[in-house]
C-alpha cells in the first residue's frame, strides 16, 4: 500500500508544508503537489513531486488567470476574475485530467489524501471524479468549496458534498494557515456549515 498525498492548488507550497509538518506519518508519504503558477517552490524531499500542471478534466492546455500583482487566487475561471476587483493577467497552462491520473497510477489500495483548493474549479473536477468512479480511490478529501465567490449557488456547492458523501466520502475544509491534525474533522462540509459559509460570502457582497 503507497501512502498519498495530492495538493491540488499548491501555490506557494504552503499546504504541502503544512501536511509534512502537522499530519503523523507525513515522513512515510508520496507528495505530488500540481501548481501551474511558474513561481511555485518545489519542496525538497525524496518522495516530493512538483508538476507544473492546473488539475482539470481533461488533458491538454487551458487558459490561466494569474492575480495581479501577487499569485493568490490564481484560477482556470475566467467568471472567477469577473467577481473581483483585482487585476489578472491571463495566459496559457498544461492542464491534467485529475481523474485519469489517479485511475492510471493508483489502486484502491492505496491510501490517498486529497487536498483541492483550485478557485472554482473543484466544481468540475469533483464531478468528473465521481463520474469516472475515481472518488472510491480518495481514502480523506480537503477542499475549500468556493461557492458565491466564483458565483456558484448553494445548491451547486450541496451537490458536490452529496457526490462525496454518495462514494462513502465527506469533505472537510482546508486552511493552511489554521489547519490542526487533531480537530480537522470538526470542519466538515455539511448542510449547516455551508449555510454558514454562504451567510459570509452573502455579508461580503457576493450573490
């Protein structure tokens, strides 16, 4: 049994960093970090992997929205840049087929931990995940469910929790800066706490 994790979003390596520090057997994972951004770090490590790529559906090139002048909030949305304030500067990215890769390099057996925090775009690939069975392979999933923030109805972000929770799945909450090993399950994504969220999201303008 190979011991996983998957960051999706890697950004600055912040998660990675995170998980290898605070999670009990860090030492014995294989750590694929996926991160377009050219500036992303490669993590030092004998079982870290960096691969430049945006996680998608599909394999290929897809355009890439990069937040100006920092490279917080990157996205593959463009209706994501239409509900900010901030400038992008857009480009061209490989692109990888989330489940395909799993499919093609992981067995059931193995123990996989999934991290997603992809601006949006978690929308598409949890249901690209769920459609190609590939959500039985994900032994625990963080993510950070956007929502309003990259105008997805409450209904849209309920949707992805019951395609978890179909496959035997929840999904927790991800925070880098705040995330604690021993509680995380206490941030998970139900009915009431994505209320919750969209009561934030609703104060801060976003419909």
């Amino acid at each position: 049994m190979r011991k996983v994790f998957i960051d999706g979003g890697a950004n600055k390596g912040q998660s990675t960093k995170k998980f290898l520090s605070v999670w009990p057997d860090s030492d014995q994972y294989e750590i694929f970090m996926f991160e377009p951004n050219s500036k992303a770090p490669w993590i030092s490590g004998k079982k870290t992997n960096l691969i430049r790529k945006a996680l998608w559906i599909y394999d290929g090139e897809i355009d890439f929205y990069e937040k100006q002048p920092n490279s917080e909030a990157n996205t593959i949305l463009k209706e994501k840049t239409n509900l900010s304030k901030a400038k992008f500067k857009k480009h061209t990215v490989k692109c990888i087929s989330l489940s395909k890769w799993v499919l093609n390099n992981f067995t059931k057996k193995d123990h996989i931990v999934l991290k997603l925090d992809v601006e949006g775009a978690e929308y598409e690939i949890i249901k690209d995940l769920y459609n190609n069975e590939c959500l039985q392979f994900i032994d625990i999933m963080f993510c950070e469910i956007h929502g309003l923030k990259c105008g997805k109805s409450y209904d849209e972000s309920l949707e992805l929790i019951k395609l978890c929770n179909s496959s035997n799945l929840n999904i927790y909450n991800w925070n880098a800066d705040t995330f604690a090993y021993d509680t995380y399950e206490l941030d998970m994504y139900d009915e009431q706490f994505l209320k919750k969220e969209h009561k934030k999201w609703e104060k801060r303008g976003l419909k």
